[in-house]
C-alpha cells in the first residue's frame, strides 16, 4: 500500500467519516478540521489511514489500493438520465425556434441567435458527457 497514490474518492471519503465522527461527538470541532485538511493534502493512501485509525467503522478498503476506479463513460445512459437528457434537450429545441423565431421577425440582420444556440447546444453535450451511466458487463470471452 505505501506510495500508492489517495483518489479524490478516497480522500472524500476519508472526510465522511471525519465529519460523522464530529457530529457523532467522537472529535471536537477543531481536530476534525486539522484531520480534514490534512485528509484533502494527503497525497499517497498511507497518509489517510491515520487520520481514521481511532474512530469506529470501516477503515480504507485494501481492495480500494490494489482495484482501478471504474471510469464514469462505460456504459449506455440510466432510464432516467436518459428522461432527463430527453427533457434538457426538448427544452433546448423549443428555445431555439423561439429564438429563430425572434430573429427572423426583428429588424437585425445579422443572426445573433447563433450565440445562445452555441451555449444551449453545449449545455446539451456537456449534461450527455455528464449523465450517470449504467454499469457494463464483463467482456465475454470469445470461445
């Protein structure tokens, strides 16, 4: 365990606990501040496990050291992220034909939609990069 580096997972979680163990009264206010900190400065996972060793519960998982942090872009699109891509980018449409609309039916004659259409087109690829994801199956092995 000792040089792996700590995830942004890991030190978070690290800071769960920390905070849980101040409500639960087991730190005081400070000391669960200086854990914190030094918790979001730890570099490597050695530097983590201290700052929980003395509270109750789970300590950092060593199957968390040795397995690789599933990236978010494996699988198709939840049902529901997939309601809610559906909703943004209706909204969006509409949006852009109100907007067409009001160019066309004004006395600009440059297309100053293109402007808003570009922030809305991206706000669309932005929450489809975004959207949570279904996990994948395994590879099955080719026989």
């Amino acid at each position: 365990m000792s040089g792996l580096r700590a995830s942004d997972a890991e030190r978070e979680s690290v800071a769960d606990r920390l905070r849980a163990a101040a409500a639960d009264g087991r730190l005081t206010i400070t000391e669960a501040d200086d854990r914190q900190a030094a918790a979001y400065a730890a570099v490597t996972r050695e530097e983590l496990v201290p700052l929980t060793a003395d509270l109750p519960g789970e300590p950092v998982p060593e199957t968390a050291a040795t397995e690789p942090v599933p990236r978010r872009r494996g699988g198709p699109l939840t049902t529901a992220s997939r309601r809610r891509l559906a909703v943004h980018a209706a909204i969006v449409g509409v949006l852009v034909v109100f907007l067409v609309t009001r160019w066309a039916m004004g006395p600009v004659a440059f297309f100053w939609p293109a402007w808003p259409m570009l922030w809305l087109g991206l706000s669309v690829l932005l929450h489809h990069r975004w959207a949570p994801r279904a996990a994948t199956a395994p590879p099955r092995p080719v026989s």
